[in-house]
C-alpha cells in the first residue's frame, strides 16, 4: 500500500498545485488591478502596486486553501476514478479509510505549512504592503531607517525607535509644534500599544510641556492618547488586525480587554483564522465520497464546475456567519467553526455511507 499511498498523494498534489496556480494568478490580477487605481497618488508607482500583489500573494493563498484541497482531489483523483484506478484499489481489499489515509497525511502536512506561513510570513508581508500603499498619502512616512521610523500628521511629529508585529512601538516620541513652528510639546514613552478606535496605550509616559515660561514635566506609568495618524499612516506602522499571527492577535484581544475596548470583531477574526485548518481537512474529504459515486465518471470540466460552486458557497457562508456574528453579537467560537464543522460532519458522514 506504500507505493498507492504515495501515488494517490502525487495525485493530489499535482491537481492542487494547478489549481492553486490558476487561482493565484486570477486573483492577483483581481489585486493587481485594485492597486493600478491609485498609481499616480502621492509617490505610489506601478513598480510598488506589484510590490503590493507580490507582498498580498500569502494571504490570498490561505483563503484559497480550502476551495484548492476540494479541486485538487476533484481533479487529481477524479483522473485516478475515470480510469477506474480507485475502484482497482478498493478490490484490493483495504477500507475507504485506508484509502483515504495518504490524503489525511498530506492535507496534515498543509496545516503545518499553513500554521508557519500564518506566524512568519503574512504578518511580515502584510505589513511591507501595508508601508508600500502608504504612499498613497503624502508625507506618510517621511523617514525610515533600519532602526526608526518619523510619521508627520500635520503639525505632529511621531518618532517610533522600533516596530513589533503585535501592534507594540517602542521608545516613541512625539513633538507638537505650534503654528510657527515652536516646539511646545514633547510627549515621550518607553512603548506604545495601538489599540481600537485610533487610540494609543502610552506606557512609562513623560510629558513636557513647553510652553509656559518653566518647563514643566508630568510623568505617568499609562496614558492613553488619541492619535491622529490616518488609517494608511497607522497601518505603515503595524500589521493590520487581519493578519496578525494567531497568538498575537489573541495578546492583543487581551490587552484591549484589560483597557474596556470592544474586542468582539477580533475574536471573530480570531476564530476564523483557527478555523482555516478544519476547512481544509472538511473540503479535502469532501471529495472522495463525489469520486465513488455515480459521479466518477463525469469529465473534469463538470468536477471544476462542482467543485467550484461548493467553494464559493462555502467562502461566502464563511463570510456571512463572520459578519452576522459581529452584526448581531453572536459567539465567536460557534458562529466561526460552525461552517467548517459542518462541512466536515458532512463529509465524515458520506464516507460511512459509501459501501
């Protein structure tokens, strides 16, 4: 069983890998031609909207995961069910779970890819496209170095000495200026927590007040601060919510807890990230119990078809069960993994009944 196992695995693989090419390069072309509309905006060029699609491929690709497991067993197996090779090898006398054991390995193997494409490498890409669609607003960013980064809002300054992935800066400060120019604030701090609603979390705070005729100081252990960057200048500076890592995104839901800031929307965002993993295993088992069927002689083009309209039902199920959680407050957990579970029950319950 050891050399079908590694045939039905090579089958597979080749079947998603085409279908994760043709989609890839559709969707970033959909990318692509959303970023060409603000070329010619501040210093943004058509060199930094591909940058931009490049940077976006790894998230694209982990939203395709599921809809790309469900097409490559259609197609890399469906060949296998046309040339009667799957019923060959249910002669041979081993169960359905046997044969679809070499699948469960390889959607396994997935995951873990997945789980380290999720924590190294979106985070960090997200936030390069992030500084790369910054240019879009004039003097977004008006330094940066290896080692510190100076935002302008204004008549406000923002030096930021070093950027963390969880939303954290560290050793900021901030100069106000007057409208000739006169410095008359300095607000300084050892690190700063971007939380919801434009608000900063100041910690080890010291403020100096310059414009009285003594210098007066204040020192404080937290402040909040509103700041007044735009959206495109904040998210230059940190990774957006969407693609934090899994464990930063849950220290950042706590630490919005610990400030009384609404933290519903990211605990969807939360869940729905976990639930990626089970829609994987649930799409890719999904299609074995359509390859015994009737169905396995039907031609590729008709399994793309299906196969397709599962996915996009299923994204778009995704989608809606996220967005009526946050609409009507409902728990993130169930609302998040109910589509995913679902379609696993589903499967798991096709196979038994497959003879």
């Amino acid at each position: 069983m050891l050399i079908v196992d590694r045939y039905v695995a090579r089958n597979f693989l080749s079947g998603a890998a085409m279908v994760l090419f043709v989609l890839l390069s559709l969707f970033g072309f959909l990318t692509l031609s959303d970023e060409l509309e603000d070329v010619g905006k501040g210093a943004f060029t058509t060199f930094d909207a591909l940058m931009v699609v490049g940077y976006s491929l790894p998230k694209i690709m982990l939203d395709l995961l599921p809809v790309t497991a469900l097409l490559g067993v259609l197609i890399g197996l469906g060949a296998m069910a046309n040339h009667q090779e799957l019923i060959i090898i249910r002669a041979l006398g081993p169960p359905l779970g046997r044969i679809a054991r070499p699948l469960v390995e390889v959607i396994l193997a997935i995951i873990v890819l997945v789980l380290l494409v999720q924590f190294f490498v979106v985070p960090e890409f997200e936030l390069s496209a992030a500084r790369i669609r910054a240019k879009t607003t004039p003097q977004t960013i008006i330094a940066s170095t290896n080692t510190e980064f100076w935002t302008r809002s204004g008549n406000r300054f923002i030096r930021i000495g070093k950027v963390l992935q969880q939303g954290a800066l560290r050793d900021v400060e901030i100069f106000e200026l007057n409208e000739d120019g006169n410095l008359q604030e300095l607000l300084q701090a050892s690190s700063v927590e971007v939380l919801d609603e434009g608000q900063w979390l100041l910690i080890d705070a010291k403020t100096t007040d310059l414009t009285l005729a003594e210098i007066r100081e204040e020192h404080s252990t937290s402040k909040l601060w509103q700041s007044s960057l735009s959206a495109k200048q904040t998210s230059a500076l940190i990774v957006p919510v969407e693609a934090m890592a899994p464990l930063a995104l849950y220290r950042y839901i706590r630490l919005l807890d610990q400030n009384n800031l609404d933290t519903h929307r990211y605990r969807v965002i939360f869940w729905q990230q976990i639930s990626i993993p089970v829609g994987l295993l649930a799409m890719s088992l999904l299609g074995i119990p359509f390859l015994m069927g009737a169905a396995r002689h039907v031609h590729a083009g008709q399994r793309v078809a299906i196969g397709g309209s599962v996915g996009i039902l299923f994204y778009l199920a995704e989608q809606m069960m996220g967005q009526l959680a946050i609409l009507f407050d409902l728990s993130p957990a169930p609302a998040a993994l109910a589509p995913d579970i679902l379609l696993l029950v589903v499967a798991l319950v096709f196979l038994r009944r497959i003879r």
